[in-house]
C-alpha cells in the first residue's frame, strides 16, 4: 500500500512537471540548448513608443532542411511559425505601412517569396496554420524586401523601436530577415 501511494506520488509529481515544462515559453529560442525537434512555444515582447507588443509563436528549426522553397514554399500563405496562427497583441492603435491598425490580437501570416514577401496581419487569430486562413479577414498586406542576415537556426521574431513612436516588428529565420515598420499612433 505505502509502495503503491509513493509511486503514485511520484508519477504525478513527473506528469506535473512535464505539464509545466511544456506550458514554459521560450523568449529567445536560439539561445537555449536546443535538444527538441519539435518546435519551440516562443514569445516576443516589446514596447514601442508607449504601446506594448506581444507575438506568441511556434519557433520551428532548420535542422539541415531547405527551407525557402523547400520546407516553406514560395508564394503561399505561410503561418510564419508553426502549429496555431502566429498572433501580434498591441494596447495602442498604429500605422503598419501606413494603413491603420487598430489596437487587439490578430493573426499574422506571410507570403515569402524569393525577391518579395507579404506581410499580413489578419482578423482571425485563432487558426490552426493556414488552413483557415481566409483573405478577406487580412486587416492588412505589406509588401517587404527579404533581406540577408546571419543563419538562425530556430524562428525568431522581434520588436524594435527606432524612435519616440516609431518601430519595427521583424521575423527572422535560416539566413532570412524580413521587417515591417510601425508606427504608434
């Protein structure tokens, strides 16, 4: 019986921290020890001007995959992460591109492609990758150059400001950075 109670004791005291190590969110992927392939709940956080961003997202890995044309097709919706919609949470209202975007969560997805991408910020934040994704809830598409940048093994995104209410949010992966500016309004 007292056997039975202690093994019971500790299974739960395994399935509990198992459960808590899985509910964990990694703010900086590829600074961890990477052991997993699975793919990393990660979370970006920042402030530009006095607005708070909050991106919560799967962080997938290269792990020796081609992954422009290959893992990621060209010019095709992408979730920009992994598993759920990769979400964008702001408290002000601000300008992507231009366009006004009200303050609230949404769905962020894009188009890559090999010389341009499309941003997209879309209504519908809970999604299950693209496969709901439907573009007449897109709030808003930018056109973006990718741009070089140094091998990142792990999905990352960032929020940058640059400025009493201006910023960027940048996601960046294998050898490919791709930046929106935002404004605060």
């Amino acid at each position: 019986m007292v056997k039975g109670l202690l093994f019971a004791a500790l299974f739960l005291s395994v399935l509990s921290t198992h459960a808590q190590q899985s509910s964990e969110v990694c703010y900086n992927p590829n600074q961890v020890k990477d052991t997993t392939k699975k793919s990393i709940k990660s979370v970006a956080e920042g402030k530009i001007g006095d607005a708070q961003f909050t991106i919560s997202y799967h962080s997938p890995g290269v792990r020796r995959r081609i992954i422009w044309g290959g893992l990621v097709p060209f010019d095709e919706v992408w979730v920009t992460g992994a598993h759920d919609a990769t979400t964008l949470e702001f408290n002000k209202d601000v300008l992507v591109n231009g366009q006004n975007v009200p303050a609230g969560k949404y769905a962020l997805f894009t188009i890559p492609g090999e010389k341009q991408w499309v941003f997209i910020i879309n209504k519908h934040w809970q999604q299950h990758l693209a496969s709901e994704y439907d573009s007449k809830d897109d709030v808003v598409r930018v056109p973006v150059k990718p741009q070089k940048t140094g091998h990142l093994e792990r999905l990352q995104y960032f929020i940058d400001p640059s400025g009493n209410k201006k910023g960027s949010l940048s996601v960046a992966w294998e050898k490919v950075k791709v930046t929106v500016p935002i404004t605060v309004q």
